[in-house]
C-alpha cells in the first residue's frame, strides 16, 4: 500500500468513526428527550447514605452509566487518535500505522453496543442484536490480531505485506466471529450480548496480547512492549468494563499506554 493510499484509508477511518459518533450521540440525546423508555438498572445511593464504605463498595458493583462511559471513551477514542496519526506519521511509510488503523477499527465498532438500550434489545431474540454481537466481536478479535501482526511483520522487509497481513487479520476476525453463536436472552453487564465459549474467547484475547508481548521483547523492544501491555490492558478493562472501578482503571491505562506505545514508534522513524 503506497503512502497516498494508506493516508486516504486513515482519513475513511476518522471521517466513518466522526459520522458513527454523531449518530449515535443524536439517537442517545433524542431517546432520552423524547421518552424514558430505555431500560437499565442503576443502583442509587441517597445522600444520607453516602460514606466512605458505599462509595468504595459502589465503585466495584456492576453499575450502567460505568459501561457506557467505557463504551463512549471508545468511541471518542478512534476518530481523536486517527486524526493525530494523520498529521504525525502523514509522511511516515511505517508497517506498524497501517496495524494500528486494524485496532483502532476494532474499538471503533464498540460504539454498536449501544444500540442494546437504544432500540431496546434486551433479552430477546433478535437479529439486528446478532449482528451487532458479531460486530463487535469481529471488532475485539481484529484488534488483538492487528497489534500482534504490528509486532511481528514491522521489519523493513514486510512493509509491502502490510497491506495483505491487515486483511488476513480482517478475514480471520470475520470468520470467527460469524462462526460463533451468541445467546441473545442474555444481556452482560457490559452491555454486551453473551457469546458462546465466552471463556474460551477470553483466553484468545489474552493469548494474542501476550504473544504480542513476548514478540516485542524478542524483537529488543523492550520500551514498546511495556507500553502496549499498558495500551492493551486499558483497551480489556474499557471494553469488559462493567464497574466505576474498571472505567477508571481502564481510561487510565489506555491513555497513557496509548501516548507511550505512539511516542516510541514516533521517536523510533524519527531517528531512523
């Protein structure tokens, strides 16, 4: 993929990932103007009842406005970051932008969670909530993937398999979440359709993120791979959070872990 080409795919990213937010935010604020019928279950603490022990036990139960904060940081996420990989690495031909653009379409689709409240898709059979169980999790698969293949094809000998690595990544993503069943009678506190082997899926996840680890460490990136075992640790907790706890956790990590892991890479062209 040429330089021109690659820049052109960064700005489709951020322009699709902008429209998708405002949608959603429009549909979000016209529901709640409108009517009151989105359903969810928010525990409520009077002001009498506010001390030290609620507020810490509070920060740990599963709780809704956490997951939707969650899902918002990750869909403000992709369009602020695409938008500064365009003006940073504009004139950088580098493997590894390419492979983050797979990530960052991963977090973009975790923004269809919301349609579970937004049209009511509660514990009901429903194929529009199977799509977007899927896509999401096609999304969640890409994004491990894509920073593992970051990892392993980003020698100067693999930049031109960038291109076909991505869609690879993308396929693998696709078959496996089209191929796996979701149990749409239950609803996850992260406001996410249950999927079959929901343990076995995990495992994948996490499997894929320390494989990655260990390929920046043998690759003597040693800066690099504590940053993304940051990034990727944010992203786990943002998108399996369900807890004020795990929210903050989650922001923390990802933001710093993101701001690191893109320095690294920038100083790394820089001197290059």
């Amino acid at each position: 993929m040429t330089l021109n080409s690659r820049n052109r795919l960064m700005k489709a990213i951020s322009i699709i990932s902008f429209s998708q937010l405002f949608v959603f935010a429009a549909l979000f604020i016209y529901r709640i103007v409108s009517d009151n019928s989105m359903q969810f279950e928010f525990p409520t603490l009077s002001l009498g009842e506010i001390n030290a022990g609620t507020v810490l036990h509070a920060a740990f139960q599963p709780y809704s406005y956490a997951s939707l904060a969650a899902i918002a940081l990750l869909a403000l996420y992709t369009p602020a970051v695409s938008t500064a990989l365009r003006y940073v690495f504009e004139k950088t031909q580098s493997p590894e932008i390419l492979y983050y653009m797979g990530f960052l379409t991963g977090c973009m689709v975790e923004i269809y969670r919301l349609c579970i409240p937004l049209f009511n898709l509660w514990g009901g059979y429903s194929d529009f909530l199977i799509f977007t169980g899927k896509l999401v999790l096609a999304g969640r698969i890409l994004a491990g993937m894509s920073l593992l293949f970051s990892a392993i094809f980003s020698s100067d000998d693999k930049i031109q398999e960038a291109d076909k690595n991505i869609v690879i990544a993308i396929a693998i993503s696709v078959a496996l979440a089209t191929s796996t069943a979701v149990d749409t009678r239950t609803i996850l506190p992260s406001i996410m359709v249950q999927t079959s082997y929901h343990s076995v899926l995990l495992f994948v996840r996490i499997f894929l993120a320390v494989m990655t680890a260990v390929a920046f460490m043998l690759a003597g990136k040693i800066k690099t791979m504590i940053s993304y075992m940051l990034l990727f640790a944010g992203y786990m907790c943002l998108t399996l959070s369900d807890s004020i706890f795990l929210t903050a956790l989650g922001l923390i990590l990802f933001g710093i872990g993101t701001k690191v892991y893109l320095q690294q890479l920038h100083n790394y062209y820089l001197w290059k």
